[in-house]
C-alpha cells in the first residue's frame, strides 16, 4: 500500500495560469495457496497532467483508476509459468484526436470518460535446454462511458486500439561445442480488430497486422554480436486514422524489410 501527493500548476501564453492537486493511492495484495501457485489483486488511481490546444471543454489532468486481478502458476518445477489478468480501467478527460483538427491549426478533444476491459494471458518457459518461449495475448474492449462531446456518444468505440493482440517469441542457444554461445530467435506479433483513430459512422477499420522479425548472434566472452532483421515477410504494414477535414484516410507506413546490426561490449 502507498499514496502518492501531486501537486501542478500549468501555464501558458493564452490562458491564466492553472493549479490542481491529488491524492492517489495505490494498493495491491498477493496470497500464495502453495508454493506454485498464487493469486493477487491490485488497485491505482492516476492523476496525469495533459497539454493541447482544446477545441471544446476546459484542459483537466486525466485522472482514472485500475482495478486488476489475476492468477499465477508455475509448472514443471518452474520452468514454465503462467499468469492469467482480468482488468478493468477508467479513465476521465483525456485528450483525443480531433477529427477537425488540421496541421495549421491542431487541436484535440476533451472525452468525458472511457473504459478499458479485458484479461491478458502470459506463458513463458523452456522447451528444452536452449530453447525458451515467450507468448501473449490480449483482449480488449474500449468504449466511451460519458460524453462532453458532440458527436460522440455513450457506448461509442473508442478508436487508436486493437481488440485482439498476441506475441510470440523463440530463442535457441547452443549450449555446447564450438558453437556455443550462438543463438537464433523468431517472433511475431499480431493485431486484430483495429479500429481506426478518429471518430465518426461507418469508418473503414484498419485490416489485420502481422508482423514476423528474428535475429542471429553470438556472444563470446565480454563480447556480443548481433544481426536482426525486421518484417521478414515484407509485408506492407499501416496504421491511420480518418481526418475530416481532408475527407480522406491517411495512412502511415511501417519500414518494409529492414536489417540491424549490433556489437555489445561488457565492462
């Protein structure tokens, strides 16, 4: 348990100086029922300053809570654990895209209150020596809950997120012989259910993502090579959103395949 005090004051060429101050706690419990297996529970307020030019409504610190629970459960004399969430989070006044705003005059919105609800489920563990596995996924459901805005109503999705999200990882390295210390990985991540970052009535939703990176090294003494390449299947990967006043999409585009190269160095 513990509490935090914050305490703003905002200024700015146009408006008359601001001042706010919270108190947000922060409590969180967790009870072993045996030695691999646990359970906890966890709740926090936030209290954030923002800045922006405001096209409607008063510029406020975002301010929210979180309530989240969960399980965890190790396996096999710990080599490979689990951890399963369910969350729920609030948020009041935070700033959003403005589906008006225009880059000589940018502005954003002031959205009276959205809620984020989900449960994520994480795995991690070894398959064999050198083989390890780091997996993912998560779903979401984000609407608005109250409205200052018009245009925009209560249960309204709310855009800039995807409903389903999942990850995967695999990192092999020699463990033995001339070879040892060489490693290789694969990994991808994928996104579906995305909702375009505007608002507004039958918006195109943005198609489903998948992107696949992996990587070569070897690590020898102090010393740490690495070769990465990303997007291997080259594919063509975006995010955008609407903008009304261009009454057109405006997508931005991820590099296509793309390689890094890395020397590491241990004092």
């Amino acid at each position: 348990m513990r509490a935090r005090y914050t305490w703003i004051k905002q200024t700015s060429d146009y408006d008359d100086p601001q001042e706010d101050s919270h108190i947000t706690p922060r409590f969180g419990v967790s009870y072993s029922i045996t030695n691999d297996f646990a359970v906890y529970g966890l709740y926090d307020q936030a209290f954030t300053p923002q800045s922006g030019v405001v096209r409607d409504g008063e510029l406020k610190p975002l301010t929210g809570n979180n309530v989240e629970f969960g399980i965890k459960k190790d396996w096999f004399d710990g080599s490979w654990n689990t951890t399963l969430s369910v969350y729920n989070i609030l948020k009041k006044n935070e700033l959003t895209s403005d589906p008006l705003s225009t880059p000589s005059n940018p502005t954003k919105i002031v959205l009276g209150e959205k809620r984020a609800q989900g449960f994520e489920f994480d795995l991690r563990g070894k398959i064999f020596d050198g083989l390890n596995l780091i997996a993912n996924y998560a779903f979401t459901e984000s609407i608005v809950t109250k409205s200052n805005v018009e245009g925009i109503e209560k249960g309204d999705i709310v855009p800039g997120y995807s409903k389903h999200t999942a990850n995967a990882w695999l990192n092999y390295t020699i463990q033995n012989g001339k070879l040892k210390g060489f490693g290789a990985s694969i990994g991808g991540t994928f996104l579906d259910g995305r909702q375009t970052d505007t608002w507004g009535e039958g918006l195109e939703r943005l198609p489903t993502y998948f992107k696949l990176d992996g990587g070569l090294s070897y690590e020898i003494g102090k010393i740490k090579v690495t070769a990465n390449v990303f997007n291997i299947l080259d594919k063509y990967l975006y995010s955008g959103s609407y903008y009304e006043w261009l009454q057109a999409y405006y997508w931005q585009a991820e590099p296509g395949r793309n390689f890094r190269v890395g020397l590491t160095y241990k004092f």
